[in-house]
C-alpha cells in the first residue's frame, strides 16, 4: 500500500504568489492524476489570512502547529517581502514556527524552500553546514546573515538529502517537478510537466536533462501519444506496427513523423528511456534480473551494455 504524503505550504506575510503557487499547482496537477499527495496551507502566524504582495489576499489558512509531519511529508516555504527578512523583530517573532520547522526535519520530513523562503530555513538552523541556494539579488544578504550556510551561487536549486532549496519564482516549478520525479519516477513528473506546458524540467545546477521530458517540448498529439506508451510500458516489446497502431497511423508516416517532430528516432528514444530507467533502478540497488524485465530487456548482458553506454552521460 503506497502511504500520502502531506506537503505543508507555509504561507508567510506578505508571500511571492508564484513562489507558492507554481509549486502548489505542479503537485494539485500530480494528486489530480493518481499521485497519493494532501495539499494543505499553513500560516507561520496567528490568523486565517495573509495578504501577499501582489495584494491578494489568502483565507481560511491553518496554523503550522496544527500539523505534526510524518517521515516523508514535505514542508514548502515560499519567498516574502525582501524588507521582512531584515528585520529581526519578524524572526523573534516566529520562534515557535523555527522549533515546529526543526522538528519536522529532525522527525525525518523534507524541507524545500523558494527563493527567499531559503531566509526562514537559516533562521531556524536546519541549513546550517548544509548545500543551499537563494535568489541570486539576496547572495550576498543571506550570507552574511546566516554565515553557517553552505551557500551555492548561480544554482536552479539543490538538493542536500531532506533540504531542498531553489532560486526563486519559476525555479519552484523546476524543483517541485524534481520533488515529484525523485518520489513517482519520470512517467508522472512527464505528465504533469506537459499538462502546464513546462516541457524542459531543469534538473540540479541544471545538469542533463530528463530523457522523458527532453524531447517534449512539443504540440504533436501523435507523437506525444507514442512517448507515453513508451513509457508506460517499458518492460514489454512494443513494435514500429504497434506503435504506429496506437495512433492511428503507418508505420511509415509515424517513423518520419517522430525524427521531424523530436530530431531522434523512434529507437533511439526508446533505448533512452530504457536506459534512464535502468541507471535509477541500480541506483535503488536493484539486480540486473530485475533491471532486465522492468525496463523490457531479454538479458543481463543488455543491462550491461546499455548502462555502460549511458551511465557517463546520464550522471
């Protein structure tokens, strides 16, 4: 049985709306298909409503204590008003908040931050020695605020274990698209990444990207079709005829279709796929046995082969 996760988005004063909304609305995206996900929104404050900076005001918010995270659930921070972060009265003020952070990242949650929310998670200590990023206009503030911070410049995001922290704005996006690839593989963070036309997830100091979503960044029904059968079926055999079954059409048509419309083959895709989902499953420790029927392959020796081939690439 696959366990929910809660995924807490703190909702500070004076809040960046899409440092919260663009990572809220990538996991309502992946709840809304299957993903076993609970969405709920605290303020770090006494009251149900916080207005944020562009003036909207949000409602009916829960307080941060009433949630006591499990192993697993996931604790979002969102950015804020640059002026709240200078202030030391607004840190005072929430200390009961930094101890509810800590114990939930001791007690084995994720925390991840957007932009400036990178500030609550140094305030409360847990980024102390840890890998971290910011928005790049507060390095230099957030390091001499908080000089115990492992600090990383010119970063998407990082990821040091349980502490995420991105760059801000639309790079929340990027990490919650991670988040979701890290917990329900490629498939799912696929879907959703198409479903609000993000078609390139950039990955951690932007490395590699994704074989399933680096030839997406298209409009093709068709072919979009045939990668997801893919896909979804990558421990069975699936022919040029099937295929081209799926989307009803020739063999031929399809073959010319794909290159024109991704710049590779049908083939070469596949072997892709094939060989990311391999890399992940070793990384899991999983036998070559095993890594052979998921991933549709007749042998070990093709296991070999092929992480041979890709593992530099893909690293």
């Amino acid at each position: 049985m696959i366990t929910e996760k809660t995924i807490v988005f703190i909702v500070p004063p004076r809040v960046h709306l899409l440092d919260l909304t663009g990572a809220a609305h990538i996991f309502y995206e992946a709840a809304d298909m299957g993903a076993p996900l609970r969405l709920v929104f605290a303020s770090p404050d006494e009251g149900e409503m916080v207005q944020s900076t562009a003036g909207l005001v949000l409602g009916r918010l829960g307080h941060f204590s009433n949630y006591t995270l499990q192993p697993g659930d996931y604790v979002f921070v969102p950015g804020l008003e640059s002026d709240l972060l200078l202030s030391e009265s607004f840190y005072g003020e929430r200390s009961a908040f930094f101890e509810w952070l800590r114990e939930a990242y001791e007690g084995g949650a994720n925390v991840a931050s957007v932009c400036t929310g990178a500030f609550l998670l140094a305030a409360s200590g847990i980024l102390d020695g840890k890998l971290c990023t910011t928005h790049w206009k507060f390095y230099r503030t957030i390091r001499e605020m908080f000089p115990a911070i492992d600090l990383k410049e010119n970063r998407l995001f990082t990821d040091a274990g349980r502490l995420l922290t991105s760059a801000g704005v639309a790079s929340g996006i990027d990490l919650a698209l991670y988040v979701l690839e890290k917990e329900y593989g490629t498939t799912l963070a696929g879907r959703v990444a198409r479903e609000v036309v993000v078609y390139h997830r950039r990955g951690e100091g932007d490395p590699q990207l994704s074989v399933y979503l680096q030839y997406r960044n298209h409009l093709n029904g068709r072919v979009h079709r045939v990668q997801e059968h893919l896909s979804a079926h990558l421990a069975e055999k699936c022919t040029l005829s099937d295929l081209a079954e799926v989307v009803g059409t020739s063999s031929r048509n399809l073959t010319r279709l794909f290159r024109e419309t991704t710049g590779i083959t049908i083939g070469l895709y596949h072997e892709k796929l094939r060989a990311e989902e391999a890399l992940r499953l070793e990384r899991l420790g999983h036998t070559r046995d095993f890594i052979a029927e998921a991933c549709g392959l007749s042998s070990t020796n093709q296991v070999r082969h092929l992480l041979n081939k890709y593992r530099e690439a893909m690293a």
